[in-house]
C-alpha cells in the first residue's frame, strides 16, 4: 500500500492591508491601521516610571519625533542633513587623493 502524499497550497504573499484584515478577523478587532500605529504618551510615562528611565527624557523623544513628522509633511522628505554640502565634501576628498598621490 503506497503512503498517500499530502499536497500543501502555498499562497501568494499578501499585501499589508490583507495581512491587516486578516489578523483583526482572527483576534476580532477593528482592522484599522491607525489603531497599531498610534502612541499612548501616559503609557509610556507610566513604563518609564516603573522601569527608573526618566520620564522626561521620552515626552521630549516623542515631541521630537512629532517635531520631525510635521516638518516632513510640511517640506517633504528631501529635508536631510546629508544632502547639505555635498560638493564640499567631494572637494576634501580630491585635496585628500591628491596629497597621497592617488589622483
């Protein structure tokens, strides 16, 4: 008698929004992205608190990155330090290679 062979389907990948739906039919929440997303500041006040991190260490943290969420909105994501002077930085590194010779 020949041993049957079980045949496993294997499903594509799913997007982040299927992957969302699912998993809010299988714990019976609502399938809102925001909810996971969002940051309870007093929670985390309260951790700290317990844990002997300072407190306020994390308030200023998270206004920080409020800080920094708002100005990307606001001026897009083009608005990083490093594309800030780069012609220099070139300008330093041909000095450089020219000085030990590897021009």
């Amino acid at each position: 008698r020949p041993a049957e062979k079980k045949v496993v389907k294997i499903a594509p990948p799913l997007s982040a929004s299927e992957r969302l739906q699912k998993r809010a039919e299988r714990f019976n929440l609502p399938a809102s992205s925001e909810r996971l997303t969002s940051v309870n500041v007093d929670q985390l006040k309260k951790r700290a608190e317990r844990f002997g991190v300072n407190v306020s260490s994390i308030s200023q943290k998270i206004e920080e990155d409020e800080k920094l969420m708002k100005r990307k909105e606001r001026f897009g994501i083009l608005t990083s330090a490093g594309s800030v002077g780069g012609e220099d930085v070139e300008a330093k590194k041909m000095k450089r290679a020219e000085r030990f010779g590897k021009v």
